[in-house]
C-alpha cells in the first residue's frame, strides 16, 4: 500500500481557509479527501455541504469524501481514518487537516515524523499558509503565530488582495519573502486555486530540489550584511539594496526608509538566512554543530533544509528539519561539472545568524 499524502492547511482567521476546502471538497477532481478539522475551530465547514448532521465523529459527504473532527489528539484520528480504511470502511486517496486560525503547525508536521505508525501509513506533503492581504500587516506585527504560520508554509496563498493597493501587496510579498524564501507565493481570488498548487507539492521530500526564491540568492542580498553591518543599523536598509552600497557608512539617515520606494520595513522575529559554501563538509563535526544547535534552539527553528556536499560521498545529502527533529537522505550524485555547493536556508524565530554561519564556516573540511 503506497502512503497517503497528508496537507496541513493553516492560516490567518477569516483568510478563507474553510473556503479553499470547500472548493477542494466539492470540485468534481474524482479524489476522495479526508478532512481533519480541528473540532474548536471558529469556522467549521457548514453541514449543508454534509450528508448528515450526526454526533459521528466521521462524516461521509455526498461526494464520497468525509470530514471529520478531533476529538482527542491528531494522532488517535489518523489512526481511527486508517483502520476504518484499512477494514474497507472508508475509502479515500488523500488527507487534508485543517488546524485553527491561531494554531502552530508545527506540532502538526511533527507527528508525522515522530510516531512510526503515522509514519508508516501517511506522508506528509506540504504545509499550506493563507494570508489575508488586508489584515496581514496588521496581524504579523501583533501575532506571533501568524509569523510562525509564514516562517512553516511550503507554499503562501494570498487571499484578499484586490482589497489592498499594489503597494501594499508587493510590501507584503517582500515581507513574506524575508521571512520564508522557501514558499512560492500566489495571490488566489475566493479559493479558486487549482489543485495541482494544493497537492502533491512535495514539501517535505527529502529530494534535491531546494525551492528559495532566486532573487533571494542574489549576491547582493545575501552579502550585504557582511559588508555594511558594522555601520549600518538602520531597519529599513533590509530592503534597501539599491543603496547598500553608496550610503553603506551614513545610512541611518531617515529619508533613506524609501529610498527603495515601497518598503516599511518591519523587523519581524522570523526570519530566513542561507549558508552557501563550495567546501566540502566534514561529516563528523557538521553532526555534532546541528545536533549542538537543535538542542539550543530547536524550539525555535521552523524549517531548515539544504542539499550539502559531503567529503566522503560522491553524492549530494539532502537534510531538513522541524523544530528539535532532523532527516537527511543521500540524494542523487552530483553531475559532471556540476559545482559542488552547499546551500542551507533557515527559518526561525530570532536565530543567531552570526552563530549558525560561524559554526557551519568552522564545519567544513
């Protein structure tokens, strides 16, 4: 029996989370979804698109897909879901949870790693984060949840958006990016989204594909704290690429948070970096660095992952993490006149960057 492909839908209350899994439940895709709600959430889907409004904890839908609430913890429903599968009871191809507004996925994510059993019958895909556009600024600077939500996702959906300027959007898109480079952003009108960008998104494959968004490698964006932190403590230089350069030594001056014409910048606690390196890394004391700082600071890593190059191994090692749990995989070899790089990204809560580059610098042959 090949595994069921789990989703993980979070997001910001009122972001149409409950419209997006309508959509997905009643479209015509011939799959049948199973639904985990969790049971205190604000917006529970309306029984009008249920059969039967009983006190089961599984309901069966009109279209052969079933909706079902937790009532003790995530764990006892995906078992409950699977044996009923299992005996024939139920039938479905995928599973999608739905977790509360203010809910922290990661837990979610980490019961798929940690219970064996969960792991032997469901994989899980993706981490899925709706942003309402017209609340996010707003809600990103008061929430911290909201934060972590971005900091999680394997792919943003924007929703709202024609309710907010351009500016505001591309501020947001900027503000998103810093934070998770790893998520392709799309702005979705209604949770008209097709499925082919809900499922099967691969998330937490463990493949070679290390998905952070190119102008975020730009050299100049990843270097330009080396170069102008000493001098520099201005917020907004963040966003300031244009001028990194000419007003590296004087650039506190305030005129210069719009230099770049639409960026406030807001100093938020999660935040991504990359770790680049075309030395090879010693397997041994790369252990012992990342078993050193998921110890300290797992609680406060979101996701991290990279493609590594490893002395002793023709092939590339893939590695990634939730919080205190870490994978890695030996990936495919790396191809004639390939570059050997390292690439790692980070996400988390007020990382010390200065740390991490230092310690994986110090972790190389």
């Amino acid at each position: 029996m090949s595994l069921i492909p789990t989703t993980i839908l979070t997001g910001f209350l009122g972001s149409g989370k409950t419209t997006l899994l309508k959509r997905v439940l009643t479209e015509s895709h011939g799959q049948k979804i199973a639904v985990i709600e969790n049971e205190f959430g604000e917006e529970n889907i309306d029984n009008d698109i249920l059969v039967s409004d009983t006190n089961e904890q599984i309901i069966q839908m009109s279209n052969g897909c079933i909706c079902c609430t937790i009532r003790e913890d995530l764990r006892a429903t995906l078992q409950l879901l699977a044996a009923k599968r299992r005996k024939g009871l139920l039938s479905f191809d995928r599973v999608v949870i739905e977790t509360t507004g203010l809910a922290d996925p990661g837990p979610v994510a980490q019961t798929f790693f940690m219970d064996d059993e969960i792991a032997e019958t469901f994989l899980l895909d993706a981490i899925l984060t709706l942003v309402d556009a017209k609340h996010a600024a707003q809600q990103l600077n008061d929430r911290q949840e909201a934060r972590r939500q971005v900091g999680f996702a394997d792919q943003i959906f924007i929703s709202k958006a024609d309710l907010v300027s351009p500016q505001e959007l591309d501020a947001l898109q900027h503000r998103l990016k810093h934070m998770n480079p790893r998520a392709p952003q799309r702005v979705v009108h209604f949770g008209e989204v097709a499925l082919s960008e809900v499922f099967d998104l691969k998330g937490f494959n463990l493949n070679a594909k290390l998905d952070i968004d190119p102008d975020f490698l730009k050299d100049d964006h990843h270097d330009h704290d080396h170069a102008h932190g000493e001098h520099c403590d201005h917020p907004s230089h963040q966003h300031d690429h244009a001028h990194d350069h000419e007003h590296g030594e004087h650039c506190d001056h305030p005129s210069h948070a719009h230099a770049h014409g639409h960026h406030h910048h807001h100093d938020d606690d999660v935040k991504s970096f990359v770790f680049r390196s075309e030395r090879a890394f010693d397997p041994a004391k790369l252990e012992d660095f990342l078993g050193a700082i998921v110890n300290i600071y797992g609680p406060r890593m979101l996701r991290y992952k990279g493609v590594l190059n490893m002395k002793g191994t023709e092939r590339k090692v893939i590695f990634q993490g939730v919080h205190q749990l870490m994978g890695s995989d030996l990936g495919p070899l790396w191809t004639e006149g390939e570059t050997k790089m390292s690439k790692m990204v980070f996400i988390g809560i007020d990382l010390p960057k200065d740390i991490f580059l230092q310690g994986l610098e110090q972790s190389l042959v």
